[in-house]
C-alpha cells in the first residue's frame, strides 16, 4: 500500500528532511564554516581536520590557491598572495594610503582593486574566493547542496561593506539567508549554549575589525541595546606597531615587498608566541642580507600595544552610554576574536568591568556556531528552542531638508528590520520635482554627515508651495542594507532607491561621527536655528512679494512703502548669523501684511461669491 505525505500549506512535503545550511565566519585572518549537526553547532575541518581557513589567497597565472597552500606563499611571492581582505572591503584608495602593504592597488569608481598576477582583483572577488573555498569544504563535508549561509559582519560595517560581502557570497554561489553582526552571532552561541539571560557585553577584537555589543537576553529573546565599535582596529595593527618597532630598533626605513611581507609575517608569530610567553626572538634575514636578531619581551609590546587597547575601551564606554547602562548592569562580558587572547587586553576588560570576562568557548570559533545557529532557525530547521533576534543600526539616517539641515528618519540603534516613513512638501509655488538626498550621521547640518544617495521625484502636480504631500519611506531590511521611497500621496508617482554608497567609512569617520555629535551639540542647535529662521524667512519673502505682484493695487503708498521697508529689513538680516533677529524681523514682517492678507481675503471671497444665489449656497 502506498503512503501519501501529506503537508501544511507553505511547508515543504518531507518535514523530516534536514535542510543544509551554514554559518560563515569570513574573518580578517581565519575564516570558518559551522553547520549544526544533532541540535548541536559545529565547525566543519578540512581534510586534514583543521577548522580554521587563513583568509588568504595566492594568484598566479595558472589557478587561485586559497588557506594554508596560499599564506606558505605569502613571504615568496606578497605582491600576488591577498591577506586581511576584509579590511578592503567597501573601501577607496583614499583609505589605506597609509597602509604598510605589498599590493599595487587601482583606484577605480566604486571601491579599490589590486593588481595581481592572476588579473585586477577587486576585494569582492577575493572574499568570493575564499567563500568558494567554505563553500565547497561545507557540501563536501555534508554530502549534499547547501540551501543558503548566514554569513558574518563587522556590527559597524557600513551599507557599502554589507552589500561588497553579500556581492562576494553570491558571487561564489552562495544562498544568503542573512548578514548577521559578529557580536550577535556570539551572543547567539553564548546564550543558547550556557542558557544565559540578562545583559551581556560582546567585546569582538578580530584580526581587522573591532566591534562592542550590549545584549539583552530575556527568554529567547536576543535585542541588541546599543553597538560601536572601530572598523579600522585589529590584531593587524598590534603586527603593525611590531613591524614599526622592528624597524625602529634595526634603524631600517625603505623596505622591498619582501621584506615588508616577511617582517609582518615575523610580528604576527611574536605577537601570537608572547600570549603563551614573557618573552620572544624574532629573527629574520633580509633581501639585502641584514640580519636581524632581536628580543621582544611581554612588558615591551604591552607598552608599544597599550593606545591600541585603550581604542577599543572607548568604544566600549560610548556603548554604555547609548545604553543607559553603567557596568554595574553589565552580567558577563564575552571575548570574540582571537586577537583577545592577548593578555593585556584580556586583562583591561578584567579591569573595566570588574570581572574575568567568559572565555568557555573558543573565541575563534564562536562567531561561527553562533551563525550556523542562526542559518539552521532560517533554513527551516527548527529545534526546540525558539528564539528571536532583534539587532539594530549602528549610525542615524536621515534627508536632507531645505537650509542644509538633516531630518533624521531612523536613529541610530534602532532595531533592524525596521520601516519608517515622514511627509514633506514643497518650497516653492508650482514645484515639480522633488530632491531627496539621503544622509548617515549624528550631526545637525548635511555638511557634516555622509552622503548616501541621491534620487528625484518628478511629475509632481504643480500647487502652491506646502500644498503637496510626499511621503518618503525608509527601510532597512535584517542584513542592514536601506532602501528609500518617495510617493506623491495625490497622485501615486513615485521613485525609490537601493543604496549602494561608494565605499565605507574610516575609523577616523566613524568616530568623528560619533564624537562629533556630543562635542558640537551646542554649536549644532544654534545652527539648525539659524538655518531654520533663514528658511522660514525666505518662504515669508517669497509669499509676500508674490502677494504684492498679484494684488498691490489694494495698499495705498504708505502702506505698500511700511511693507517693502520690512521686505528690505528681512532680506539684509538672511546675510547675518543672529536667529533672534531673523525670527524678530519674520515676526514684524507678517504682523505688516496682516491686514493686507486680510484685504486679499476678502477680495478672494467677494470673486468665489460673484453671480450666486444665496439659495445656491
């Protein structure tokens, strides 16, 4: 006899069957792949049972080597072996001029490349690789097709490096499920794990990126409180300040590619050597047959890293404060990333909080469980814990609006996916197009926040100016990418945008954004005012004088004379920088035409009731 399988509506016909799905880790130095086996989240390992794939890819004219093959290279052959790619992501030439690396770059509209042997290479393509190379681990490893990842962030990636990543998954064959924060993913590993609840700090210091996230955990629920972080800090840069004392005490300066890959290469092992000693030789002999030999103790590279630890409290400090917390709310603190291993920042998180942080889970590996954890709720595969994750945008969004001023539509840390819509109108008599332009930031003028994208509105009904009604909606979806709309509510035209900014922000941006905001606040309210007296003035101008050309004849010359003298007065006050004034000045202007618009009224009322009948009426 044989057996039907009967299913709900919407759900797939085999219940029982497991759906393959991964997290992805696409770390700065390692990246992994984890998928959840038995209700349990695991990394997959490679042939030769290693979990972690270096973040490395060697071009040359014959194939692509990706992980442990690619970084051996890395010290013959640097100008053509891409480490740390992750730090390119979403970014211009502009923002790793200072950078000490091997590569030659091109800059070219949208985001940088590099140039290799194997071709022009842009950060995307070389993130896809390294994808392909989990991606083919994972379905090897599973024995079947994958049906979509879940694939990690920095929390303070930016539109333009979120949309790079997920460009790179889709380029080497991936389903993205979602981009989810690094932070989060661990909070996710953490609280279903050790089955924690209440406030936790996620301090995530990877290889290039460094990320602070304030999680409430409350009975399945995961809501990020608040996030920062630096996106331009990492265990690159402890190498870095290594590689700068190296030369520093070998008194060298001009460095071939060689050498420059060599002496990081030799930094890193010291770094990583010191988390297990007090002390560390690092040798190495030069291309131009320098040798050197030298001793690096633990007290050394505590005091050359000691700024580079300090920069990652900060960060965690304005987080509390967008939280409203202190640290006495704070129940754990979690440590992600292997640059935290590093006892010297191990032990400053120590300090801030008052408590050893939780180290119970590899810190390399959790960002991963965690996003497999995630990839196995949205692929279908659903346990019998059932959770919900509420994570939030990391910087403001906003319009620009008339005078230069930023209209804020979703502020920052607010929770993701979120949907929010604002009306505006027109400036002007007969307008028929509208320019939205929108901006990111924490401060009060366009000047001094980021631009986004640019779009127009066209076919608006021409009206008198503030008769039309535009709604402009924001959207930010689960992965934090925006899209913006804009609909004439009369007429139903519209116009949206997906936006894909040019490349990302700095770490000297970000926290000018940030700081900026709280040092200028004040300076940045009288600005508004300023700006805000100017545009209600012009608009009283404008009406005015549009007033007088239609229907002047009913002012005799006295009266029409007290009006333009305030015209006069008003006009030479939008030159100056006094609010007060401009308001004074508004204030007496429309107290002035009072009785002309009065007159006009009634010459309106007398025309609209001309040949009717009462009866009619």
């Amino acid at each position: 006899m044989a057996l039907l399988q009967i299913s709900e509506p919407g759900m797939s016909a085999a219940p029982h069957q497991h759906r393959l799905a991964v997290g992805i880790d696409l770390g700065t130095t390692n990246s992994l792949v984890a998928t959840v086996r038995s209700g349990s989240a695991v990394c997959l390992p490679d042939q030769h049972g290693r979990t972690l794939l270096p973040s490395v890819v060697h071009y040359s004219t014959a194939r692509v080597v990706v992980g442990h093959e690619a970084q051996a290279k890395q010290n013959q052959d640097p100008a053509n072996t891409v480490v740390s790619v992750k730090r390119f992501m979403g970014r211009g030439l502009a923002d790793v001029a200072d950078a000490a690396t091997p590569y030659r770059f091109v800059d070219e509209p949208g985001m940088l490349k590099l140039v290799t042997a194997g071709g022009v290479k842009s950060p995307v393509q070389v993130s896809a690789d390294i994808l392909r190379a989990l991606k083919a681990r994972a379905e090897e490893s599973l024995g079947g097709e994958l049906a979509g990842a879940v694939i990690t962030v920095p929390a303070y990636f930016d539109d333009a490096q979120r949309q790079a990543t997920k460009d790179a998954a889709q380029l080497a064959g991936l389903n993205v499920l979602r981009l989810l924060n690094e932070p989060t993913a661990a909070a996710i590993a953490y609280g279903l794990d050790n089955a924690a609840e209440g406030t936790y700090v996620i301090y995530d210091l990877g290889g290039g990126t460094f990320d602070v996230s304030i999680l409430e955990l409350t009975r399945g629920v995961f809501e990020v409180r608040a996030t920062s972080g630096d996106s331009q800090l990492g265990g690159d840069d402890f190498d870095h300040r290594v590689y700068c004392w190296l030369l520093e005490q070998a008194g060298l300066s001009q460095l071939n590619e060689h050498d420059v890959r060599l002496l990081l290469t030799r930094a890193r092992e010291a770094k990583e050597a010191l988390t297990e000693h007090d002390l560390t030789r690092i040798t190495a002999k030069l291309s131009n047959e320098v040798v050197i030999d030298l001793e690096l103790s633990s007290a050394t590279f505590q005091a050359i890293t000691a700024h580079l630890v300090q920069k990652t409290i900060n960060p965690v400090r304005r987080a509390l404060r967008d939280a409203r917390l202190t640290v006495a709310d704070i129940k754990g603190v979690v440590l992600v990333g292997g640059a935290t291993r590093m006892p010297h920042v191990h032990r400053a998180v120590g300090e801030l909080f008052g408590q050893p942080p939780l180290t119970n889970l590899d810190p390399d590996k959790v960002v991963a469980l965690g996003a497999a954890m995630q990839a196995d709720v949205l692929a279908g595969n659903k346990g019998d814990d059932d959770w919900l994750l509420l994570d939030v945008i990391p910087l403001s969004l906003g319009l620009e609006t008339m005078g230069g001023l930023v209209e804020k539509i979703i502020p920052r840390n607010s929770t993701i996916p979120t949907a929010r819509a604002q009306d505006f109108t027109t400036f002007k008599d007969g307008q028929t197009a509208l320019a939205v332009h929108v901006l990111q930031g924490e401060r009060e003028l366009v000047t001094d926040c980021r631009s986004l994208a640019r779009f127009e509105l066209r076919g608006i009904p021409p009206m008198v100016a503030g008769a039309a009604r535009i709604r402009v909606s924001f959207q930010v979806d689960a992965d934090g990418l925006l899209s913006v709309s804009a609909r004439e509510q009369s007429t139903g035209i519209a116009a949206s945008i997906a936006v894909k900014p040019s490349y990302g922000l700095g770490d000297d941006e970000i926290a000018r954004m940030l700081q900026d905001s709280l040092r200028h606040a004040g300076d940045d309210m009288e600005a508004r005012k300023l700006a805000e007296a100017r545009v209600e003035a012009e608009a009283l101008i404008d009406a005015s004088q549009a007033a007088l050309a239609s229907d002047g004849d009913l002012l005799d010359a006295a009266e029409r004379g007290a009006i333009d003298d305030q015209i006069e007065r008003l006009l030479a006050a939008m030159a100056g920088h006094d609010a007060d004034v401009l308001r004074e000045l508004t204030e007496a202007l429309n107290h002035a035409t009072q009785e002309f618009a009065a007159r006009r009224m009634d010459r309106a009322v007398k025309r609209g009731l001309a040949g009717q009948k009462i009866e009619e009426l």
